[in-house]
C-alpha cells in the first residue's frame, strides 16, 4: 500500500494505532485522547499536542495537494473531488463544478 504524509505522520506515534480508513481529524483527536493531550486550567494545549496539531495540519495540506494538485484551473482535479464526493452527474463546465455544494 502506497503511504502518503498522513501514513507517515501518524506513523511517528508508534503506540497508536491509526485507522486509515477512519477520518483524519477524527484519527488526530483520537490519538489526543490516547496521549492525555487535554486542555490544561489556563485552556491551552500542552506543546506536545501543540506540535503535534501543527504537523498534522502539515500532512493534512500536503495529502491533498499531492492527491489533487494545486492547480485551480485543473479540471481533472475537481473531477477527481467530485468523483471523491461522489458527486453525480459531475457538471461539465469548470465554473459549475467548482461551486457543487
């Protein structure tokens, strides 16, 4: 199976066992409460959560642009969103089918 940067994010925290076919954010909160990263009194996150959280938001960026692309003009990629949405019948013209809800 071919891994991509949230494989190898989550891949770092050896003692979880991440789902991935589970959703990301849920796997990431998920993992948060395996690590007892909660809000401390004065209601931030300890650092480790802190890093954590920011490296994920990392991969998150970069799964997706290594599965879409990052060209906005692309229409294979918004194709492939819609296909990922399961959006049917996908609208012909690139103008519509960037606003499907």
């Amino acid at each position: 199976m071919e891994t991509d940067a949230l494989d190898r994010f989550f891949s770092r925290y050896p003692s979880f066992i991440y789902n991935r076919k589970a959703s990301s954010p849920q796997e990431f909160h998920r993992m948060s409460r395996q690590f007892y990263w909660t809000k401390t009194e004065d209601g931030d996150y300890p650092p480790d959560r802190e890093a954590a959280w920011h490296e994920y938001r990392l991969a998150m960026v970069k799964t997706f642009n290594d599965t879409f692309g990052t060209d906005s003009e692309d229409r294979a990629a918004w194709e492939r969103i819609g296909v990922r949405l399961s959006i049917v019948p996908l609208p012909q013209k690139l103008h519509y089918l960037r606003q499907v809800p």
